[in-house]
C-alpha cells in the first residue's frame, strides 16, 4: 500500500517537474510566440479571437502558435535530456541553507533537489555535521587540485564519522 502512494507521489512530482520545464520554456519563446500560446492554452481562445486580441493575421497566428508548439517541444527535450529542472547547488549554497540565510522559497526549492540528488542530500548532511574550519580547508585543496594549483599547506584528512580508533568522529 505505502509504496503505490509513493508511486502517486512520484508522478505527482513529475508532472509538477514537466510543468516549471514547461513554464521556463515558454519564458524563451520569443514574444509573439509566447503571447499566442498563452493565449491559445491558458486563455483558450481560438486563432481569431487571438488575431483580433492582438491585431495579427489569422495565417500568422496560426504559424506563431505551431512554431512556438515546435520550439517548446524542442526545449522540453533539451531539458529533460540535461535535467535542468534544479539549479546547481554548492558549497556556498549549502552554507547559506544551513545557516537559514536562504527564503523559504529558496530553501525548498534545494530540498526538492535534494529529494531527488542523494548527493546534494549527503552534501547537506555532511555540511550539517562537519567543522565548518575542516570544512573549508578540505574545500580548498579540492579547488587547488582542481586548478592544478599547490597549497603550501596538506590539509588533515579528518574523518567525519565515528570509527573504532576515532569514536568522536572529527579531531
């Protein structure tokens, strides 16, 4: 039982996924297309009353409506091929969440992410329990080895959970 409500929950989420895609592709319509479609979808006008709403030819509205059909079909896919329903999320976001400096907007919108990114989720966990100076330091010898730059200094490597030589987990 628990899991078909589950199931229903993921298709829930989905559709509201395909819907803020949806929203977002839309916003990159050029304005002629995206004036059409909101008006043909949302408004449900037929293409004359788009034509004298915005003073166009039927034939024109016609081709604005099944371009814009067409592009959005194709930012649809780009989107759903490259995820980009969640913005990427960082260690300064992840700061920012922790210490409730983010809007509450903000805040869930990184939940949602994180519902779906066990890394993202481990991140914030892992942030949550970490010495933010450890923290830090191990962040910035990622960055350097990433850059192929040397830090005068090793970072310590410091294990963030309890082991049997190590029971307090950091230090």
């Amino acid at each position: 039982m628990q899991s078909d409500d589950f199931s229903h929950l993921d298709s829930v989420i989905e559709k509201e996924e395909a819907f803020k895609r949806l929203e977002k592709c839309i916003e990159k319509l050029p304005d002629e297309q995206q004036q059409s479609i909101k008006l043909f979808y949302y408004e449900s006008k037929c293409y004359n009353e788009i034509a004298e709403t915005t003073s166009m030819d039927w034939n024109k509205v016609r081709s604005l409506i099944q371009n814009g059909r067409r592009n959005l079909k194709i930012c649809m896919e780009k989107m759903q091929q490259t995820n980009t329903t969640y913005p990427f999320y960082g260690p300064e976001d992840i700061k920012r969440y922790l210490s409730g400096s983010m809007s509450a907007q903000e805040m869930h919108d990184m939940e949602k992410a994180a519902l779906k990114d066990p890394l993202l989720a481990d991140a914030i966990d892992g942030f949550r329990n970490a010495d933010p100076v450890v923290t830090d330091t191990h962040l910035n010898a990622i960055k350097a080895s990433i850059l192929g730059l040397s830090l005068q200094e090793k970072p310590l490597v410091v294990p963030l959970t309890p082991s049997p030589k190590n029971p307090g987990g950091v230090g």
